[in-house]
C-alpha cells in the first residue's frame, strides 16, 4: 500500500514539476531579455519569486524501479544497490 503511494506521489510530483518548470523558464527568458520594457522584465520577475521553490527538479528523488528504495541509487541503471548486487549474482 504504502508503495503505490509513494509511486503516485512522485509521478504527480514530476508532472507538477515539469509544469512550474516550463513556466520558470519562460518568465526567466523575459526577465533577461534586454529589448522589452523595464515593467515587463519586472512583471516577469516578480512572477519568477512566486513560483513554489520546493517544485524543482533538483528535488527529484531517485527510486529505485523494482523496490522503490530511495537511498543508494544507480541513476544509470534506476536500481538501488541491494537489487544491483542481487541481479549481478
């Protein structure tokens, strides 16, 4: 039980993630731009600081694919170490 929970949590961490991510970029792409008006880039950057902070992708979990572990993780092979070793023997 507490496995598909967890499995549902994350997908619907990365979908909100990937959202707020499109958005981050495209208000960071006007703020940096030279060639609008100074209200605009700091309309963009305002919006910027409102986004939610703890929805990036640097606060991804890797989890293993078989047991869901979150600690000790391959990111090549999406495995943790117990089931890299169990598997290679």
């Amino acid at each position: 039980m507490k496995l598909k929970y967890l499995l549902r949590k994350d997908k619907a961490f990365r979908a909100i993630t990937l959202k707020i991510d499109l958005l981050r970029l495209q208000y960071k792409a006007v703020f940096h731009n030279c060639n609008l008006l100074i209200n605009e880039r700091v309309l963009a950057f305002r919006l910027l600081t409102k986004l939610l902070k703890n929805r990036s992708t640097t606060r991804y979990k890797t989890r293993c694919i078989i047991t869901n572990r979150s600690r000790s993780n391959y990111r090549r092979f999406k495995l943790s170490r117990l089931q890299f070793r169990r598997m290679a023997s």
